[in-house]
C-alpha cells in the first residue's frame, strides 16, 4: 500500500463526513498528489504521532468503560493518562504496528528500504524473496527487551508463541497487563522476569525514569538513571530448561547488550538457526560485532543491513 493510500485511509478514519469536512478532506487528499516521497512520510508521521489522532484511531473502549490500544488486533494498556510512556508508545508505533496497521504488514525490501530513511529505528521486518524475516503463525518468539509487550502483541495477534524477557519490575507489571488483554487468541505471551545476557547471574540495570524503555546493563553516570538489581541469563540456558524444541524468531532491542545476548544464545543459533531482528544502534561497532558473533556461531546465516538494524536467516 502506497503513502497517498496510507494517509488518506488515516484521514478518512479522523475527518467526520459532513459536507464541509467531506470538501476539506477532498481538498486535502488533492493537495498529496505531487508531494514527494519524503515530504509524504513526513505529513504521515506528523499525523501517526499526533496525540489526538493517534488515540482517536487506536484507543477502544469497552461498555464497561475499560480502555486499551489495539493495534490491528494486538491490545496494549491504556498508558495515555502518563505523558511519558504515551511518548514512548508513539515512538514504538513506528517500529512494531505501522506496518501492521497502515502498509497491510508488507515487509517487501523496497517498502522497507524507503520508509527506513524516514523512521527514527525502522521495522522489525524484512522480506526479499527465500529472505523472510517475519513473524509467522505458530513460530515460537523470543522478545528480548519487551518493554510492555508491543512486539509480543504484535506476534500473538499473528499466531506466534512468545517468550516476552523484561526484568524491570514496574514495567513487568504493564507487561503482564498485556498478557491479560491478549489472552484467548490464537498465539500467547509467557512474561518473563529476566534479562538476557551471556552469563546466569544477578546484575544492575540503569533506569530512566523519563524513558523507561532505554533501561540499560551498561554503566550509566547520570543522576537522573536509578538501578534495580535484576535476574539475567542466557538464551542457551533458558531454551534447555524449559525444553524449548525450536525458536524461530528473535527480535532484542535492549540498549547496547544484543552482544551478549547473541554470545549467550551460540547453541540457539547453530542448532536451531531463528530468524533474527536486532538494533544496530546502540554502540558504534555494533553491526559489525554483531554479524561476526552470529556468523561465528552459523556461518549459514545471511545478514542485511539497514540504518538501525540487522536482519538474518538461513535461506
């Protein structure tokens, strides 16, 4: 789906249809016909992260007055009355639902490539042929940095089975509250309290406040970041446990620690060979550091390199 469509789907969905909003909604939609791509985006972005707008199209409410976010079909609490994790979903729109919910979840390469220039992370998909790094029905997920759970929704509302790692205590409990919502479906989300790293120990996370999901393992210096001692272990360690027989799919974005991850998940990635979806943006040499532990681990592993991410599978 094209960015005219896009916007004019998102207009027609925010513009009642009386005759004088009907004329201003015609006028509107003629003035996208010769706006160039990049200034498209940018009128779909200023509209996607427009508060109004935002919850107008994605905030439902139950007859019983309850309110959650449903993006295509994957539910999230309802964060609006806190300003702060309100911004931080607006930002996560972009990388786990505007796919899903404005492009009909078309991953293709040429999509992909073209909206990366103008998202601040980019999507967690990316399709090119054999090269398929989405998420499927019945795939088994691994969310390593799940925040409140947007990417677990998003996988559980296309069927998958998702292990969601957030060690943070007060963002878990929005993660469980998520849980809850999707229950019932098709896929399913196991919250679990832990982070994922290369060792099994107990560590200090750093967390912002203002921001939450950048809660970090990595040593912070500021006074505004409070710690919280937290459980972590490894992949490899978790999937024998719990005699996980196949993992399909990881996505991580967890703040400069995918190394780690990906050292602690070798096992994982030799034997059972998941499509994965990680930031690249975190610390400066990360893609390379990042490709040659996965190569290390499975040199079958093909990699392609956006702006923030990196995508592998074995085709």
């Amino acid at each position: 789906m094209g960015l005219k469509i896009t916007i004019k789907k998102i207009i027609r969905a925010c513009i009642p249809c009386g005759l004088v909003e009907l004329r201003r909604r015609r006028l509107f939609e003629a003035s996208l016909e010769n706006m160039s791509q990049e200034l498209l985006y940018t009128k779909l972005y200023k509209f996607v992260l427009d508060p109004v707008i935002f919850k107008k199209i994605f905030l439902k409410k139950e007859q019983n007055g309850k309110q959650y976010f449903n993006f295509n079909g994957a539910l999230l609490p309802d964060v609006s009355s806190d300003i702060r994790k309100m911004w931080c979903l607006m930002y996560t729109f972009n990388d786990t639902f505007m796919f899903s919910c404005l492009f009909d979840d078309n991953y293709d390469k040429s999509l992909v490539k073209m909206l990366d220039l103008y998202m601040p992370e980019g999507p967690y998909g990316y399709t090119d042929g054999p090269f398929d790094v989405s998420v499927h029905k019945n795939d088994i997920v691994i969310d390593a940095g799940a925040w409140i759970g947007d990417f677990s929704a998003y996988s559980a509302s296309k069927g998958a089975i998702v292990y969601a790692f957030e060690p943070v205590q007060k963002t878990f409990i929005l993660l469980e509250q998520t849980v809850e919502l999707n229950k019932g479906k098709e896929g399913k989300i196991y919250p679990v309290k832990k982070g994922l790293s290369d060792k099994n120990t107990e560590l200090n996370i750093f967390i912002d406040d203002i921001n939450d999901g950048a809660s970090t393992l990595l040593p912070r210096h500021l006074i505004e970041y409070r710690q919280e001692k937290i459980e972590i272990t490894t992949l490899d360690r978790f999937v024998e446990e719990n005699n996980i027989q196949k993992i399909d799919f990881i996505k991580a974005d967890i703040e400069g620690a995918e190394r780690d991850m990906l050292r602690g998940a070798t096992n994982v990635l030799k034997n059972k060979q998941p499509k994965l979806a990680i930031c690249t943006y975190h610390l400066p040499d990360d893609p390379e550091v990042l490709e040659k532990i996965i190569l290390d681990a499975n040199p079958n592993y093909k990699v392609v390199h956006l702006r923030n991410k990196l995508f592998a599978c074995v085709v």
